[in-house]
C-alpha cells in the first residue's frame, strides 16, 4: 500500500535519431510558431481585447438651385425645399428631379389612358360608376369623356386635373444644381469596453478650415464636408444621370482603431457605393420616388393641392469599425490554442514513423513494451 502512495510515475521518451523525422518534427514545430507569432498575435492581434463601435450621425445639408420652368417660373431652391424629411436618423434625402401638377381640386376629370390603354372607352357601357381600382387615380363616374382629340376615357372624381403620365423626363434633371450642394456629417463614436470616444472633426480641425474645406480622400482626407458629386462619382455613379430617377447611396464610415498605439492614430474612413440596384439589365422600376402635395385654400374656400412625384437621391451613413487593446486574458487564451496545437507534432511524427520508414518494425518494438498477464508472468518465474 505505501509503495503504492510513493510513488511517481514519468513517461519514457523514446529519442529517434533521423534526419528525415527530425526534419518534419522542426517543419511543424517552426510552422506552427509562424502561425501563433505571425498571424495569431501580429496579424489578428490576439492580444487584445474587441470591441465594436457605437455611433450617432447628424447631418447638414447646404445650398442654393435656381430653376426656370414654365409652370412655375424662376424659382430659388434651398434647404426647406429640397431635404424630405426635414431631419432623418444616419440619413438624409435630396430631392433632384420632379413632377409637378399644380392646382389640383376634388372635381371630375377623365382619367388617364395608362400604359396598357385599360381606362380607355368607347361608350359609357365600358365604364363602372364607384369602381375603384387600386391602379386607377379616382373613383369612376361610369361617363365616357374624351381624354384628348382621338382617346376616350372613363371620368373618374379625383383630385383634378390628374398628373400626367407622359411627362418627358426632361434633362437635365430640375435640381442639377444639387450636385454642387455640400454635407457636413457629424459622427460622434464610443467603444464602451475601454470608455473611449472619438467624432470625425478631429481635434486639430479650427473653425476657419471647417468653413472653407471640402473632402477628398487624397488632398483632404480629414474634411468631414463632402459635395453630393464627390459622393456619387466616389460611388462610380454620375451624379446628373443618377439625379434624373433617383436612388441610394451609401456613405460607409469605418472606425478600425488599435488602442494600444496614441488615440490620435484612431481616425475614420470613408467610402461610397450605390445600395439599389442599377443593373442596365434588367431594369425595371429603377431609382427611388415618392409622391407628396402642398394644400391651400382658394378665396372662395376651395381646397386646392400641388402635387409633386419627387426624385431623389438617398444617402445613408453607415458607420462600422472594431477596437482592440491589450488584455491578459484573449492573449492567454490564444497562446494557449497556439501551444496545444503543437501536440500534433507528435502524432504527425509517429505517423510518419511507424508508417514510411523502412525500419517500422523496430521502432514500434523500441516504441512500445508489451507486458503479459501477471499471471503468467508469477508462473514462468517460479
Ligand atoms: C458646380 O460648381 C462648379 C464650380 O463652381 C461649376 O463649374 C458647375 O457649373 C456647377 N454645377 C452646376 C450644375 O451648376
């Protein structure tokens, strides 16, 4: 019993003199020291603790478009009229191009042909009064009324006159001079793990450079005001051909900051892509518009409305980023991983050796030391 308490017990380590297992033991050894130094701890930083970011953005759009249209004349175009909705979360919407009908009322007009002619009529028997179709723009009186000199329509009560659909899309689009407007973005960030924060107007940005600078991303990379060209010809789009229906840009803002080096190093990076699709192909429905109406009253107390189908482009901040700093505990952890992989060495090796090599046979038989039942062993002794 005692000599079973004292004792210890220590594996016997067979040592194989060969070149070539000798060889693929330090092959591994060495790559797997690579990968542990090299990738786990330079490359992936495993050393550090991650934390990702959390943001808030504000923006500011600025500047002036003057049109001159027949139906309203010269007309100045500022921030009120432009940005829909006034204030927008990360993002923010420019209106370029429009479609106008002015002076609409509640009253009886013919309706509009439609692309596939399926509101036309040739006598009131084609036309169902209070029919209303959800494709339609009114209810239908079940009257058949000339809609122009050889088209016949069905009346609809609607808000009248109704908006045209064969609008030539004039270009350039209404707003072009939006391509000159400029956006000041504030984003204020925070890494809650290491109680950091940090806004994209860098410490050293004065006043007087922030009202005169314009981004770019190789003369003036810290500018946090971007022009609405600069953007969308970033986002390898034209701004003009883009503006005439529409669409959605993404301003993506990364904030990738190792917190071991000076927080000054900590800086954002901006890009630009275009998020709807744009395919030539297979384009229908293509840009982005809505539909929204001004209403006023008349002296004689008639409601009257402008209504506007509106084009724009949307531009939507996204802002992503990871910190890291050092920490014990993510470095213990992946020396660790890094160190336990250096057990296959061993299985790799004893592989190679009782496998390939010529003299298999006597290795395992130096390898492994066979004991017979005790048994037999007590009776062959006596
Ligand atoms: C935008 O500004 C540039 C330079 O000031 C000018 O050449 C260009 O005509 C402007 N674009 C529009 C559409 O007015």
């Amino acid at each position: 019993m005692t000599q079973c308490f004292f004792e210890y017990a220590t594996p016997k380590i067979l040592v194989i003199r060969s070149k070539k297992v000798g060889t693929v033991n330090r092959l591994i050894q060495a790559l797997i020291i690579a990968y542990v130094i090299g990738y786990v701890c330079v490359l992936k930083r495993g050393y550090q603790d991650t934390d990702s970011v959390i943001s808030s953005v504000t923006t500011k759009v600025k500047g002036i478009a003057l049109t001159d249209t027949p139906d309203l004349g010269l007309r100045v175009w500022d921030v009120a009229d432009y940005i829909i909705p006034p204030q927008e979360e990360s993002s923010f919407f420019v209106l370029t191009n429009m479609i106008i009908t002015p002076n609409q009322t509640q009253s009886h007009c013919p309706e509009v042909p439609g692309l596939n002619c399926s509101w036309t009529c040739t006598s009131d028997a084609d036309c169902t009064p209070g029919l209303k179709d959800v494709r339609g723009n009114g209810v239908q009186t079940g009257n058949c009324v000339n809609y122009n000199a050889t088209v016949k329509t069905c009346e609809v009560l609607a808000w009248c006159p109704l908006e045209s659909e064969e609008v030539n899309m004039t270009k350039p689009p209404m707003l072009a001079d939006a391509e000159n407007f400029t956006v000041l973005i504030k984003n204020n960030i925070r890494y809650p793990k290491f109680n950091f924060n940090k806004r994209n107007i860098l410490p050293h940005i004065t006043r007087d450079y922030l009202t005169h600078c314009i981004y770019n991303a190789t003369t003036d990379p810290d500018c946090p005001i971007f022009t609405l060209k600069y953007i969308v010809s970033a986002a390898q789009e034209d701004f003009q051909t883009m503006a005439m229906l529409g669409g959605v840009i993404g301003i993506q803002i990364r904030w990738d900051c190792d917190l071991d080096m000076p927080a000054s190093w900590c800086i954002p990076r901006y890009s630009f892509r275009r998020l709807d699709n744009k395919d030539p192909e297979n384009n229908v429905a293509p840009g982005y518009n809505f539909r929204f109406a001004k209403y006023y009253k008349t002296a004689n107390d008639v409601e009257v409305r402008t209504l506007i189908k509106g084009f724009g482009i949307r531009f939507d901040v996204m802002v992503f980023g990871e910190a890291g700093k050092f920490s014990i505990v993510p470095m213990l952890l992946n020396i660790g991983a890094g160190l336990a992989l250096l057990g296959v060495v061993t299985v790799v090796c004893d592989w190679i050796v009782l496998t390939f090599m010529k003299k298999k046979h006597q290795y395992a038989e130096e390898k492994y030391s066979y004991v017979d039942d005790f048994g037999l062993l007590s009776e062959t002794a006596e």
